[in-house]
C-alpha cells in the first residue's frame, strides 16, 4: 500500500491551496498543550473500563436516560483538568486552527489504504484542494466528505484518519474537500465549494477508479451542514441526486433553540461558547443569514425528492435535536431516511474512534450502515 500526496488529475486545474496558518504565541502554547493530551489520549485504548472507571471515582454522568461512556467521560475530565474548555481553545482564529490540528495528529493511527493522493477540483471561485482516497475493489462508490469545525476551522489533516477509516471499512473511495472557511470567506462561499466539488466528482468519478453512478455526500458537523445543503442544490439545480446524504450530527438550524443545545451547553466538548464564536465568523456580515436554506437546512420549504440520508446523532451533543429534527423532516417529506442516535457518545465521536470505546463502536456501526446503503445503489 502506498500514500502519494503530490499527484493531480488531468483537468483538475492549478492548485489554490489555502495557507497554513501562522503560529502566534498562544497558538505554540495550545499545540503544546495539545501535544500533551494527545500522549495521554493515545493511551486511552489500553487502559481497561474499571481502571478508567476508578481514576473518574466511580461517578458516571446520565442525563436525558443516558449515561455517558466512560472513555469520553475520562477524556472530558482530562481536557478539563488541562484547562481546555470545548472546542476551540483561543479567539484567535489561526491559533485554534493550529490547536484543532495538532490535538488531531496527536492520537491519529494514520490507518493504510491502497492509495492516498493529493489533488484539485473545481471550487466556485477557482481551483481548490482536496484529497482521494483509493478503495481497494475497482468500481467502489465515491464519498465526497466535508469535514467539520464549524465553518471556521478544520482541515483535510484535521479528519485524515476518519477518511482513511470511512474508505477502508466502508470500501468507498474518498474524497476529502477542502472548502473555503469563514471569516475570510463567510457563508455561502463553503456551501458554493461543497457543490462544486460534487459536480467535479460526478464528472470525474471513473478517472478516480470510482463508479459515477453512486456518487454520495457526507460530512460531520459542519459538513454534514454542507451534505445536506449539497443534495438540496442538486434537486434545485436539476442535477443528479446524490447516492446518499451521510449526516454525521449535523447542523441544520443555525438559530436553533432546542432543547439539547440547552442540556450541553458546557462541558460536552462542543459548547454554547464554540457555536456563538463559529456563527459570528460565518455569518457576521455574510450576503446571507440564518435563515437561509443553504445555512440551515431545516428551513428549506421542501425536503421531497432529496438523496436518502443517513444519519447519525450522539446523545450528549447539542446539536443531537436538530437533527433528529431534520431526519423527521425528511421523512415527513417523503425522502427516505435512516436515523441512528448513539446515546452515550458526545459531538465529534467519528473522530474519536481512535480512542475505543463507544466512540469506536458508534462510528463502526454507521461506517457499514452506509457501506450497506450505497451497496444496495444502482
């Protein structure tokens, strides 16, 4: 098995990479930080459940009926005994793009697949990075994934281990995009890349060994924002449906006012804090607001003829509402849905898989849920 990272396909266009980010002070000192509870968090997988239950003092945490797995409850009291409190660790927007990447590379496992390539595609402004990912039997499916981080943060680096395990137990290719973020472009630039780039992987799917007619979205958080705002355009626009809309705990209401977002406002990794700093980046001064169906989904006036979704809440997560909200919608609606909550896992338990646990079992669960969705496809 190989990892290429320099290769581009014919007509893919020249490369607008987005420049890393500078390194501020407090940016050194998160990524230090970081390092620090990537080490710890490496080590979480060995450590048996009695063990970690013993090191939390045997207090678990239940709320709403469920009670949260003991690996992310030791991984939440780690974070805060760190002093990181959710998300984002600084205002300054570089400095959390730099802690988001080092916390990920700290505990990633870099799982093999066939092939990793580094390419461009069409964008709506211009040319735009992303990254396939090769799956082992010629002709597999084609998941186009936009990571998550609220619009404003995360990478192709940040969600490398979750493509690579979507693409080797899924048996899909992947191709990771790496959409314009806010605030240096705020909504809908990210929604226009997203589009773009399904209409480039249409086109382009047999060049990437993929089959053209199960071509499928999906994304996490803020992607899976993207997914849906994807399949919504393609029914506008007339294109071709995607194969499938893979949410994983999306948003979907970007002024929701929900009950969970109340429950876990604090101390569930995603908070109310992180969401206000995200929105204000994404939408302070956008040509479009909240309201907008291509920020929130949920307020689209029709969810008929949209791709069948798949899609994944956690239980202790702020945004679990709105999408069970918008699974209801859809099916209201008549497009097909299958909904999955994960009750004793919190926000961004895809890319804690690495870690065990629930996590693991969680993201395995859905992995070949989709698996079975674009299998039964064409």
């Amino acid at each position: 098995m190989t990892d290429s990272l320099t290769s581009e396909l014919p007509g893919a266009g020249l490369e607008q990479g987005r420049r890393r980010p500078v390194r501020t002070r407090a940016a050194r000192v998160a990524a230090v930080v970081n390092a620090v509870a990537g080490v710890t968090l490496r080590g979480l997988p060995h450590i048996p459940d009695p063990v970690k239950r013993a090191l939390l003092g045997r207090r678990s945490i239940t709320i709403d009926g469920n009670t949260l797995d003991v690996t992310l409850q030791l991984l939440l009291a780690g974070q805060k005994s760190l002093g990181l409190d959710g998300l984002v660790g600084d205002d300054d927007v570089a400095a959390a793009r730099v802690q988001l990447e080092v916390l990920g590379a700290s505990y990633a496992r870099r799982i093999p697949v066939p092939e990793v390539r580094d390419l461009t595609v069409s964008g709506a402004a211009g040319p735009i990075r992303a990254r396939h990912y090769r799956a082992a039997e010629p002709g597999a499916p084609l998941l186009v994934f936009f990571h998550g981080g609220g619009h404003v943060i995360g990478s192709l680096e940040t969600h490398d281990d979750l493509c690579r395990e979507l693409c080797r137990s899924g048996a899909v290719h992947v191709l990771s995009v790496d959409y314009r973020l806010a605030p240096e472009h705020r909504a809908p630039a990210g929604a226009d890349d997203a589009y773009a780039a399904y209409l480039w992987a249409r086109e382009h799917a047999a060049e990437l060994g993929a089959d053209p007619d199960r071509v499928a979205v999906g994304g996490d958080s803020a992607g899976g924002n993207l997914a849906a705002v994807v399949s919504l355009r393609a029914r506008a626009a007339g294109a071709p449906a995607p194969a499938l809309q893979l949410l994983l705990y999306p948003v979907t209401d970007h002024g929701a006012q929900t009950r969970s977002r109340t429950l876990f406002a604090d101390g569930f990794f995603l908070t109310r804090r992180d969401m206000d700093w995200f929105t204000a980046r994404f939408l302070d001064g956008a040509p479009v607001d909240g309201s907008d169906p291509d920020v929130s989904p949920l307020l689209a006036a029709d969810h008929s003829g949209l791709a069948p979704a798949l899609i994944a809440t956690a239980g202790f997560d702020p945004l679990r509402d709105e999408g069970r909200q918008y699974a209801q919608a859809l099916r209201d609606a008549g497009t097909p849905v299958d909904y999955r909550e994960y009750g004793s896992v919190v926000h961004g338990f895809a890319n804690f898989f690495p870690l065990g646990g629930a996590s693991a079992t969680a993201t395995a669960d859905v992995i070949s849920a989709m698996r079975a969705h674009l299998t039964r496809v064409g």
